[in-house]
C-alpha cells in the first residue's frame, strides 16, 4: 500500500488535487453564510456547531439548506474533478486509492479546518457528499435512514450516529455479496467507509455523552 501511494504522488498534478482536496474541505460555509446573513457566529448559537442541522436553529430554513448543499458538494466535487482529471490516466486500483485518499482528507479538512482553528463539523454533510460519489443509491439510503432516526426523535446525531454505523456494515455486505446488482464495492470503499464513521463517532463523542445525560440538543 505505501509503495502504491508514494508511486501514485508520482503522476502529473495528484499533489494539486490532493492538497486543495483538504482546503475545499476547510471552507466553513455554514460559518460564513450565518455571519454574511446578519446571524453573527454560528458557534455561539445551540450546540455550537457550523454544520446545517445548528444553522437551523438561527430559524432560517434557506440557510441550513444552502449550508447542508455546500457542505455536501465539497467533496463531491473534488471527486469529480479528480474522476474527469484522472479516470483515463490512472489504473483502476491507483483511482480508487486516489479517491479514498481525496475524500478523507476533505472529511478532515471539514472536521479540523484551519481556517477556525482546526475545529469544525461532524462531518454528516461532506460524508454524504463522498457516498454519492461513490453511488448515488447507497447514499440516498444512508439518507433515508438518518432522516427517520433524526424526526423519531428529534435529534440530529441520533440519525448520524445510526447511519453511520448502518453504513459500513452495508457496504461490507454488498462487497461480498451480489445482491444488488450493477454496484460494485471495492475493499478500499469499504475501508474508507469505515475510517468515515469511526472519524464520525469521534466528533460525536460529546453529543454521546448528552444523550446518555439526557441533555442532548433536539432538533
């Protein structure tokens, strides 16, 4: 593996791609919306987060909207630019692995940007963005699943705490099996799958631990 990302760092631009890959990921939308709107800093509303679901709390729909839109593009769209740059350049095994690599580090790059001190969102968003990228089905499902966790009871990362973990499991299943056909599960996938929710759990250990106190932040 290491041998294939030091020859992979090799290829013309994957450097470029990598490196703005965690400064897309940086870019604190729902920080930036709240404050241009009149909404002031979006860390000292509700939970404190910048994500979509504590912009809802400022009472503008439009705006958790717009930052759950933007959150979510920032790694789909990497991707994508590094699928039209590299598809056709890149053996099969070298594009998955530069993919995996681009959608972690614009994961942390939303989760530990630099451009609020390394802090930032849970990361719900801009992995949703990362599982369209990799099939649309299987992210309108994760979707699906949060969505329903999160009105049954009203709290946001009960949804992503139980997509989340549902998540990796699903993949797994469908790697080794060809229950679904035409989607195609690469261990790799599944690999970043669950770096993605572990990195999820991660931030979500304070919301854990309201939600055992029974002090968690409702929707």
């Amino acid at each position: 593996m290491l041998v294939n990302i030091i020859e992979l760092f090799s290829y013309h631009n994957v450097i470029f791609f990598i490196i703005a890959s965690f400064f897309i990921g940086s870019i604190p939308f729902g920080l930036i919306i709240t404050r241009i709107s009149g909404y002031g800093d979006i860390r000292k509303i509700g939970s404190g987060n910048i994500g979509a679901t504590n912009v809802l709390r400022t009472g503008n729909k439009f705006l958790a909207i717009l930052t759950l839109c933007l959150d979510l593009l920032k790694s789909f769209t990497i991707l994508y630019l590094v699928k039209i740059n590299f598809e056709f350049k890149l053996e099969e095994n070298f594009l998955i692995l530069l993919y995996v690599i681009i959608a972690l580090l614009s994961l942390l790059g939303h989760m530990f940007s630099p451009f609020i001190s390394f802090k930032g969102g849970k990361g719900i968003a801009t992995a949703a963005g990362i599982l369209f990228f990799i099939n649309w089905f299987l992210a309108v499902f994760t979707l699906f699943i949060w969505l329903i966790m999160a009105i049954k009871f009203k709290t946001s990362s009960i949804g992503a705490l139980t997509a989340s973990f549902i998540c990796p499991i699903l993949f797994w299943f469908l790697y080794k099996s060809n229950f679904i056909k035409n989607i195609e599960i690469s261990i790799l996938e599944v690999y970043l799958v669950l770096i993605i929710t572990i990195l999820i759990w991660v931030k979500h250990i304070p919301n854990i631990k309201r939600l055992i106190a029974g002090t968690e932040t409702k929707i």
